[in-house]
C-alpha cells in the first residue's frame, strides 16, 4: 500500500508540480495540500499522512512553526522541508526542530522522493 505524503506550500505552482512527481511514483499518493502552517495542522490532525513535506516561508503561519507543533501533534511523523533558504543556520534550526531532511528547492524535487523512501523504509529501485 502507498505511503501518503501531505504537501505543505504556500505556492500552488509547487504543490502541483510535487503532487504530480510523487504520484508518478509507485511508492506514494498525496493525502492533501496546505498553502500555509495552520491549514497543514488542520490537515494533518484529520489525515494522519505518513509523511508531511513543508515550506519555510509563508503566510499565516511559517514551515517551522508549523513543524513544531505537527512534532507534538504527531511525534514520529517525518517531516521534510522543502525550502529556497537552506543555509547551514536554517538547517541546524530545522533539525533542532525535528526535521528530517532539508531539501533546497534548487536542487530538484526529485530529491524529496529520495528522503521519502529512505525515511519511511520503502524499497529503492525504480519509482
């Protein structure tokens, strides 16, 4: 059975293009979308995805405040943030936090299924 992966992005052109890479994957399905911190809450208490992937920076409320909160929430849920502003301070902070991984947005989304396999123990080989 898929794992569901919950995306959090305040930009709908990111939240379509990564839905439309980890659905092409055999391994995963999107639970549901979020455009900021406080709807990734609401979505994550009712969906209890297997993973959450969120964005630093947006309205309302940012991906690390929204991270703390998802921690006490849902404790072992992994969480992957997908964010233009990886410096090694924003990674340091985001680990403290209890991020898994921190993905640069430069780099390629490809690299969120990567993290997502390896944290949620999915077998490797082709998507």
């Amino acid at each position: 059975m898929p794992k569901s992966i919950l995306i959090v992005d305040d930009s709908e052109v990111i939240r379509r293009a990564l839905r439309r890479m980890i659905e092409e994957s055999n391994h995963f399905v999107v639970c549901g979308e979020a455009a900021n911190g406080k709807e990734a809450i609401d979505q994550a208490a009712r969906l209890h995805p297997d993973l959450v992937v969120l964005d630093m920076s947006m309205p309302e409320m940012n991906g690390l405040e929204a991270a703390k909160v998802l921690k006490q929430m849902l404790p072992t849920i992994p969480l992957i943030l997908y964010t233009s502003h990886a410096d090694s301070v924003v990674k340091e902070h985001a680990r403290a936090i209890g991020f898994h991984a921190v993905v640069p947005k430069g780099t390629g989304a490809e690299v969120i299924l990567v993290h997502a396999k390896n944290l949620l123990g999915v077998a490797t080989g082709h998507s």
